[in-house]
C-alpha cells in the first residue's frame, strides 16, 4: 500500500468554493433519505462509529498534517481555528449531507480515532464514498479494513458507490480496489490544500 494512503473522496469539478472539509454543499434529497441514526459497524480490529464532540483534538492534530490535507478536496493546510469542531458539529447534525464514521480502535489500545470514513448520498440508490487516515497509521490495513467494513454493512442501502483517489495516492486507490471498485475513469478535482485541481482516478462499485 503506498506511504500516501491518507484520503479518497470525491470532489468538485468545478470552481473551488468549497467550505472547510466539507465535501459537498448539495440539499439532501427530496424523498427525505439522507441523515438520520447512524449505526455502529464491527470491523475487526476496530468499530466504525459516529463522530462525537470529543473526536475534535484528534481530528484537529491528523488533519494539521500536510500530508493528510494534500490528499484531500476539502481539508485546508493550515488548518484554521475551529475548523475541526465544525465539522464535528456537522457530522452530528440531523441536517447533514455526509454520515461519517470514526475508525475507532480504543479497545484495541490504538487511540479512539484513527481516522474517518464517510457517505454522501447523491441520488436514492447512489452514495459516494470517502475515507482519510492518520499518517502514524498508513500502511497498517485500516483503511483497507475500514472501508471493506462499510462496503459490507451498506448503510445506505445503495446500490452503487462511487468514490476517486488523487493520481499521486495509489495507495488510496488500491484501498479501493481491494474493496471491490472498478476503474472508471481519469477526472480533475480541486484541493483546497494545494490551491490546485489534481488528476484524479475515478472506481464504480455496484452492491448486489
């Protein structure tokens, strides 16, 4: 797995006016699917959970990393003051456009965070995937392990998952990959981190 396995997610291709790690600024659908009570989900060594208040200092000290930044849409290098509890307290409202897990290794010894995964729905049946992971835990399996949890556990109940990985982090796409998503093709999408639309890999993955 390569050393820049830290974020897929997709992202805009258009103007960047994103907000601060958030991923998309489109309503949630009209049927009224989207937020609502997030499940835990096992995931070996570890439990995919919803964010909570107290995730904020961690989420804070990650995402200060460039490394991690840079390898995301919407994660800002420097990261601004509060910018981290507001994407908690986004996480957590009933309002929000993502669900987003803690991977959570406490009862492991490995810290109550070590990074997160998360879905948008995009239409009914449709969700994109993302997920970004401490640089102190990159080439361990827990993205591998994270992701492959969520895939299985489909809490949306979508049919098909859509997610990219920048061109200069295959060890995100092979994270992807090895959750059983296809290449779908080559795109552009900006990051706030590098000023910059990066080259990205596009993957499909069809549930059922």
């Amino acid at each position: 797995m390569g050393s820049r396995m830290n974020q897929t997610r997709l992202v805009t291709k258009s103007a960047p006016d994103v907000q601060v790690f958030d991923r998309t600024t489109e309503p949630r659908p009209a049927d009224g699917s989207g937020a609502g009570a997030q499940q835990t989900i096992p995931a070996g060594r570890f439990l995919l959970r919803p964010l909570r208040e107290s995730d904020a200092g961690l989420i804070r000290l990650y995402t200060a990393d460039r490394r991690v930044a840079e390898g995301t849409r919407a994660i800002p290098h420097p990261l601004p003051p509060g910018a981290a509890r507001q994407y908690v307290a986004r996480a957590m409202s009933p309002d929000r456009n993502e669900d987003v897990w803690a991977i959570d290794a406490s009862e492991s010894g490995l810290g109550e965070l070590l990074g997160v995964v998360s879905l948008t729905r995009i239409e009914p049946e449709q969700s994109e995937l993302g997920f970004w992971i401490g640089s102190g835990f990159w080439n361990t399996g827990f993205a591998t392990e994270a992701v492959q949890a969520l895939v299985a556990a489909n809490p949306h109940g979508s049919r098909t998952l859509f997610a990219e990985a920048f061109q200069d982090n295959p060890g995100s796409a092979k994270v992807l990959t090895n959750a059983g998503f296809s290449y779908l093709g080559d795109a552009e999408s900006w990051s706030v981190a590098r000023d910059a639309r990066v080259p990205t890999w596009t993957y499909l993955r069809r549930m059922g």
